[in-house]
C-alpha cells in the first residue's frame, strides 16, 4: 500500500511541476528545462507526465514529448509488473 500512495504523490508532483512549467511559460518567465520534465518522467513519473502534457497541453508540439512520455508510461508499468511479480507484491 505505501509503494501506491508513494507512486500517486510523486506523479501528482511530476504533473503540478508540469502545470507549473505551463504557467511559467505564459507568464514568459524563465522555464523549466526539457531535460528535468523528461527524467522527471522516466524516473516513475510518467503517468503525472503523460496528464501534464496530453491534459495540460503542455508540450504537444514536441516529439520527444509526445512520443517518449508515452513510451515512458510503458515502461513504468513494465517496471511496476516486474517488481509486483519478482518480489510477491508492491
């Protein structure tokens, strides 16, 4: 149970940290680096991401982002699975 709650805080972190970056962006106020939002995502933060850029509109003209947050949600998951079939549960 801890490793869900674990898991949704950090993705409603990683998806307030793209809204944040959305706003920044209006504001015309220093950003952001792409780099940070994608290891943000890569490191189990895909799903709050995958919201932030498909939810938010945030990003939707970047492949990279449009693709490989995406491809970052799978491998979350992949990872997820692994982990809950490897040790008996997370």
């Amino acid at each position: 149970m801890i490793y869900f709650v674990t898991f949704a805080v950090w993705n409603i972190f990683v998806a307030a940290v793209y809204g944040l970056d959305k706003l920044k962006a209006k504001g015309k106020k220093r950003r952001i680096s792409e780099r940070t939002l994608l290891l943000l995502a890569f490191f189990m933060g895909a799903v709050g991401a995958f919201f932030g850029v498909f939810l938010l509109n945030h990003k939707t003209r970047k492949p990279k982002f449009v693709l490989g947050v995406p491809f970052f949600v799978a491998v979350n998951l992949a990872v997820i699975w692994f982990f809950r079939n490897e040790f008996g549960g997370i």
